[in-house]
C-alpha cells in the first residue's frame, strides 16, 4: 500500500496517525504540488485529493473517512472505531472534518486578490469554524477522550483539526478559549504518532 500526503493537510495527518497507531506498514508519497499537471494522483483519485489511498491491487481509495474505517477494518490492533460507538466517532470525524474545510474555505479567500475577496462568504465559514469549536467543547466536556474513557479515532480527528487550526489561524487562541480541547490535544501530543506528523510551521 502507499499513501498519497502533503505535508500540510489535516486530512491526511489523521491517516497517518491512523497507520502509526494500528502499526499498519504503509510507504508515504509526499506530494510538494497538488497542481502540478503531472501529478500521480488523479491516476489513483479523480478528485486529485490527499489522501488517497492505493491498494497493492493498484486501486486508490479516498477520502480520509473511508481510508479511516478501512485501516480499522484491517487490523483488529488497537481498534479506533468501536463497533457500539460507530456513529458517534463518525459524527466527531465529520464535525472535526467540516471545521478543517471551513478553516480551508477562510484561508483561501483570503489568499484572493483583495478587490475578489467576499468578505461575507469568509466570515459565514469563520462562524462554522467557531461554532464547531464550540459544540467539540462541549462534547467533550470533562471527558479524558471523546468516546469517554476509549481512545478512538474521533481523538485523532479532533486532534488533527486543532493542529490544523493553530497553524491557519493562530489569532483565534482556542487553546484560552477552551481549556478542555486544549488539555485533549497536549495528551495527544505525547504520543509519537501525533509528534510525527506535526505540520510544519
Ligand atoms: N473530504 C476529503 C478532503 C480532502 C482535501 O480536501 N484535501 C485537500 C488538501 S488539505 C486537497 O487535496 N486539495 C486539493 C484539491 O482540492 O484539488 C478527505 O477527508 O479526504
């Protein structure tokens, strides 16, 4: 198998960390330009996203919740969807999604040419951003992980997404704002498989 990852994308951190906790051997293709005209991946993804997955039967599998619940289905180590909890970390998983592809919606109008930018398309994303913070908190509330006293993949997920948003949006210091996501992802980053994929500043 080979995994198709930049370095930056919150979707395919949480793959990765997904391969290192269930010690799912796995080569990584770091790709440096999703626009470049020769790019692999739409071969493997029509969508020419990351992640994308290939199969040793040379299929490519996307997006980053299918791979999630395939990895998981593969090895009974470490076990990150639990079968009575399944809709839960699912729920977590996209709400934790949905907040990284509204962080990605602000980032990228505001990278538009200032007289192109629609203020109020950024600042309806930034509300989804905040709310989903919000709701996370909430959710989570004095639990030591998500599901309770189960690690899942809902950590990873949320995990990832914090990471993602301190990097895109440092102004918004969640980590004051919510002490309890904060508390989550410091136990997170003791773990090698967060330290490993640490998206570079
Ligand atoms: N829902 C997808 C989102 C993947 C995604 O949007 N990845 C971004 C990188 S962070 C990407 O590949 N963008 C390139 C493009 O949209 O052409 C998943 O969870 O895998």
């Amino acid at each position: 198998m080979k995994l198709f990852v930049t370095q930056g994308s919150p979707y395919a951190r949480k793959i990765r960390v997904v391969l290192a906790e269930k010690r799912i051997d796995c080569e990584i293709v770091m790709l440096a330009n999703l626009s470049d005209p020769d790019s692999p991946l739409p071969a493997f993804n029509p969508l020419g996203k990351v992640p994308t997955l290939v199969l040793d039967d040379g299929s490519g599998l996307y997006d980053s919740p299918v791979i999630a619940a395939y990895l998981d289905s593969k090895t009974p180590v470490a076990h990150l969807i639990p079968q009575a909890s399944h809709i839960e970390v699912k729920r977590w998983e996209a709400l934790a999604d949905g907040i990284c592809d509204a962080t990605v919606a602000v980032v990228m109008e505001g990278r538009r040419m200032p007289e192109k930018q629609d203020s109020a398309a950024a600042e309806r994303q930034q509300l989804k951003v905040e709310r989903g913070l919000r709701v996370m908190a909430h959710d989570l509330g004095d639990s030591k992980w998500c599901l309770g006293e189960a690690f899942s993949l809902a950590d990873i997920a949320v995990g990832c997404t914090l990471g993602y948003i301190s990097l895109r949006m440092p102004a918004l210091a969640w980590q004051e704002q919510y002490p309890n996501l904060a508390r989550l992802y410091e136990q997170l980053m003791k773990r090698p498989s967060f330290q490993n994929t640490v998206p570079p500043g």
